[in-house]
C-alpha cells in the first residue's frame, strides 16, 4: 500500500515538472503563436546553465559555482532568453515556418554540443549531483517522494497563478494581439520581437526546475521525443488554457506510463525496445486526429486568426503568408 | 588539405539536394515545412530493401553489374520503390495534411506533419527494429584518380543517376506544361486558379516527385553508409538548409544548395572533426536567414 502511494506521488511529481513545460510551450504557441519545434533544445539550455552553476566544483569540466538553486534558475532564464533572441532576430520577421526549422536546427546543435562539449557539458554521460531541496530526506524515499511533490505543487502553483495574472495584464495582452493580428500590435508601438524572446525564457526555467528535482541531467533526456510529448501535452490539454497545459500533462503521461507498464509486461524484454516505438507511434497518431478532429483540445480556448474552413480548395491560400 | 573532401561533398550533396527538391516543391507549392519529409526517404529505403529481399527470394542471388556492388534487382526495387513512396506521401496528403490544409491554418499543418514524423519512424523501428542493415557487404576497392582523391565505382554511378535525376526535374519543371502550372501555383495561387490549372493534379504531382527523389537519396544513403529508422530524421536539417539556401522554390537552388552544405560538412570533417558536421547546416541557415533570407535564387513572396 505504502508503495503504491509512494509511486503515486512519484508519477504526480513526474507529471507535473512536465506541465512547467507545458506552461511555457503554451505560453508560447497559445498566447504569442510561436511553433517551436526545438523546445528540448530551450530546456536543455536551462537545465545544463542551471546545473553548471550550482554545482560543486569538479575537476576537468567547466562551472561548477555552488551557487544557491534560485540564482541557477535565474541564469537559466537569461541563456535561454539569450539564445532565443539570438533566433529570434534572424526569424521573427520571416514567416512562422522558418522559426520552426531554426528552433528545431537548435535542438539539433544543443544536442550535439551536449554530446561533445565534454569540458562544458559531461558529454555523454552528463552532469550529476546537481543540488535537489530535501536531499536530506533521500533516507526515507515516501516522506523524500511527498516533500518533492509538495514543492513541485507550490512552485507550479506560484507558476499558475503568475501565468494567469501575466495573461490578463497588460503584459497578456500584448502577447495575445501579437496572436491574433500582428500587424495591429506593432501599429500600437509594441516591440513583437522583444515579448516573443520573453516566451522563450520560461522554457529555460522549465529545464531547470526539471534538473533540480531528478538530480542528474544527460543529453539523452533532450532528445525530440521530448519536444513531441510536451506538444502532445498541450494540444491535448488545449492550447491557450494553462489549466489545459497542466491537466493535459498529467493525462498524457498516465497515458505514457501506463502503455509503458503495459508493453513491459506483455512483451518479452528482447522484445521491449520494438514495443516501446509503437507507443511513440499511437502518441503521434493521437495528436494528428486530435488536430483533425478537435483542434481546440480539451480545454482551448483557441480563437485563432480566421474562422476555419473559409474556403476548401486543396492548396493552402496565399492569405496565410501574409 | 586532402582533396577528398571534394568527392565526398558532392555525395553528400547529392544526397541532400535531391531530398531538398521534395522539401522546396512542398513548401511552394502547398505553403509548409514538411517535417515528415526525412522519413519518406526512410521509407523508400526500407520499402527498396524489401523488394529487394523479395526478389532475392524469388530468383535466387544475382551477380551484380560489373563493378557495382549490386545488381539489376536493386534497380528494379528502387522503382518500385519511388512510386510506393510516392503513394504513401500522397495518401499522408489524403489523409492529414490535405483536411488541416483546408482549415487554412498553415502552422497547424507543420505540426501535424512533425507528429506523423514521429509516428512514420517509430514504426519503421517497430518493423525492421533500430539495428543498422546494409543493402551489401561486399567492401569496394577505391581507385585513384589523381590528386590524391579516391572514388568507388557505386560513387561513379550515384553521382550519374543524381545528374540525371536532377536534370530531367528541372526539364520537367520548365518545358512541359505540368511543370509550368506547378511554377504558376506557387508563385501566384489565386492567379493559376483563375487561368483553370487543375491544382489537384498539381498537387498530386508536388508529392510524387517529391517522396520519388526522398526514395532515390534514401536508398543513396543505403548503399554509401547504411540503412537505419532514423537515416532521414537526420537529413531533415540539411534539407530545410538546402532548400533555403538556394531559395524556395527553386529546383536548382535546392541541388545547388545541397552542394553546398555537402562540401561545407565534408571540409569540416577534415577540418573540426566528424562529431560537429552536423553544426555546419544549421551555422548555414542562420548565416542565410540573417544575410539574405530569399536565399540564392529565391523570389520574394507575394
């Protein structure tokens, strides 16, 4: 019984760090409309700035500051903010594809450098003993699984109600305009590049949080699975609801664990690398009839730029790249 | 330096533009960055695999052609093979992107086509598991050709297959009528729609030649390096570069660009390392994106 409680507060915890992701995904493509396809490029970021700051020094790898946990987080926020700008300036003024193809370039070479980047990164076999709250309770794992879940509920709650105050603030309001009529937006003096890099810089806090509660951080945690469970996460819950975000979340990786039990005792262990990409493959199949059928998730909002079905000629018209 | 580079760029690139004609058609013609693209070329080489198997099966182990490292049956099964991956991209049109495309959100067509991505290759994964395979073992001697470069006799007949390839695209693209309503629709829709061009044709044509070459480029890529799930899922960047590079919607541009990146990540192989080539397409795309987004021979968008 014990054991079963202990794993329910481990899934929860699980979850919910992925609804942090979650948050900032939606705050980037369901209140501004970006369609990042690298986001474990952007928490990867995050996770490795914050690693590196707040660990204790180690020989033959670079950082290792020992600084205290939130100075990491900030710093996280500010590399991926920085990246993002970086991005941002080549792309924001092209059409929305081409952040797409350079988010995912940047996945690409985060991952690489990740990889090879051993004096910076651990290549490989990535940075451990990063600090976690309540590593003094490590003793007794249920009192260490339900103090971790309780801080994961506070900061996510601090993160909600931040998100929902930030989205009818005036600062919510310029991110939705720039959605909905971009054109509009800049017309009223608003910078449109300078609040999307914003966006951005959650998705950097969202890795670093990650890092601090599992601990330990490689490059194998950042692969584009990642990018594709957190979509299908938010599209699930809905995108434009951060209530959608965090439900979608917690939904979706049930999903995700429990198919996982489930082929890991209905297949042979041989057999168990084979059955694990058919559960990648019913999570993709999920999110395209998700967009078929209801686009607006389960709690969306949604009110995208026109009206669907406006006209129904196979190709695309020349509107959308306006 | 070592001359070989040259060689190897060219392979490369010859690899990457042909798939990049497929990415620059999709994106001029039905306005989105196929994300799925990479896995078509996936696709085709497995499907290339099988028949090949499949005739082996059949008639037995055929000697192959001269000093080529395979026979008539890989012949035959890369066509087979172009046309299945032609109907597979086609039926993808059908069944997903063509629906979304109708709604008129363009990004939501990009996402759908990232998770059919996912979804494509783990299934290949699921079939043929991840374990690399190769269409032959056989190891080919390398002949000198001066200054101190070495090329293979498969090497040779790839890069005439590309030429050929390549070019019967672009004539198809500018001489015949087909071609010239494709060029029409991507550069003014509503225009083309009004002069009576059948779009659906078009369109069905877009998808044929693009999941044709992905087929032909994958099936490159089984026989130079090897035959793996995620074999186009890795191609996916260079392409994007490529097609950008030279410009969207040009078929030149699109080789030209493959070319380009080919010899830029053969030089940085010898020059950096082999862990950091695939950097170099995407310090490529930025360098584009910031100097010339249009690309080399891009027109702007109307």
């Amino acid at each position: 019984m014990m054991d079963i409680i202990g794993y329910g507060a481990f899934f929860l915890t699980t979850a919910l760090i992925f609804s942090f992701i979650t948050l900032g995904l939606n705050l980037q493509w369901g209140l501004t409309g970006l369609f990042n396809v690298g986001l474990a490029g952007f928490v990867a970021i995050g996770a490795y700035t914050s690693a590196l700051l707040t660990t204790p020094d180690t020989a033959g790898r670079f950082g290792g500051f020992d600084l205290p946990i939130l100075i990491g987080w900030l710093g996280a926020m500010i590399v991926a903010g920085v990246a993002a700008a970086i991005i941002g300036v080549a792309t924001l003024r092209l059409k929305s594809d081409y952040l797409a193809i350079t988010t995912f370039g940047v996945a690409v070479v985060v991952q690489l450098v990740a990889l090879n980047a051993q004096k910076l990164t651990g290549g490989p076999f990535g940075i451990g003993f990063i600090p976690r709250p309540f590593s003094s309770l490590a003793e007794t794992p249920l009192l260490f699984n339900f103090a971790n879940l309780g801080v994961v509920v506070a900061v996510l709650l601090v993160a909600y109600f931040a998100l929902e105050h930030l989205a009818h603030s005036p600062w919510g309001r310029v991110l939705k305009a720039l959605r909905e009529d971009e054109r509009a937006a800049v017309s009223l003096g608003k910078s449109a590049r300078f609040y999307r890099v914003q966006a951005f810089a959650v998705m950097g806090l969202a890795g670093a949080i990650q890092a601090h509660f599992i601990g330990f951080i490689a490059p194998d945690n950042y692969l584009p699975i990642l990018t594709f469970q957190v979509w299908v996460m938010l599209i699930v819950g809905g995108s434009g609801s951060n209530k959608g975000a965090i439900i979608g979340s917690i939904v979706v990786w049930a999903i995700w664990a429990g198919s996982g039990a489930l082929t890991s005792a209905l297949f042979s262990p041989e057999q168990q690398a084979r059955a694990a990409s058919l559960q990648i493959v019913a999570i993709g199949v999920m999110l395209c009839i998700i967009l078929l059928v209801r686009p607006g998730g389960i709690l969306g909002d949604m009110p995208r730029r026109r009206p669907a079905a406006r006209r129904s000629s196979p190709a695309t018209d020349e509107a959308s790249s306006s | 330096m070592n001359l070989q580079f040259i060689v190897d760029g060219l392979l490369t690139g010859s690899m990457i533009g042909l798939g990049a004609i497929g990415v620059t058609l999709t994106y001029s013609i039905l306005r989105f960055s196929n994300f799925a693209h990479g896995d078509f070329m996936a696709w085709g080489t497995y499907a290339t695999l099988a028949v090949v198997s499949a005739i082996g099966a059949i008639f037995g182990k055929v000697a192959p052609i001269g000093p080529l490292s395979f026979g008539w049956p890989l012949i035959v099964a890369v066509i087979v093979a172009m046309g299945f991956t032609g109907v597979l991209a086609l039926a993808l049109d059908k069944v997903l992107f063509a629906r979304l495309r109708a709604k008129g959100q363009s990004i939501i067509v990009v996402m759908a086509s990232f998770g059919a991505s996912m979804a494509l290759r783990s299934l290949l994964e699921f079939l043929f598991t991840s374990r690399p395979t190769y269409f032959s073992r056989a190891i080919q001697i390398a002949m000198p050709v001066g200054f101190g470069i070495r090329i293979t006799p498969d090497q040779i007949a790839l890069l005439i297959v590309t030429a050929l390839l390549v070019f019967g695209v672009h004539m198809l693209m500018t001489r015949t009528q087909t071609g010239r309503s494709m060029q029409a629709l991507s550069q003014n829709p509503a225009l083309a729609r009004v002069v009576g061009i059948d779009v659906t044709k078009v369109v069905r044509i877009t998808w044929l030649i693009g999941g044709g070459l992905a087929c032909v480029a994958g099936v490159m890529i089984g026989i130079l390096v090897q035959i793996r799930p995620l074999m186009g899922f890795d191609m996916l960047l260079p392409m994007f570069a490529a097609a950008i590079l030279g410009g969207i919607g040009s078929v030149p541009g699109a080789v030209l660009g493959g070319l380009i990146i080919g010899l830029a990540e053969a030089g940085a192989v010898q020059l950096i390392g082999a862990e950091w080539r695939a950097a170099i397409s995407f310090i490529i795309l930025m360098a584009v994106l910031f100097v010339r987004p249009i690309g080399l021979f891009g027109v702007r968008e109307r």
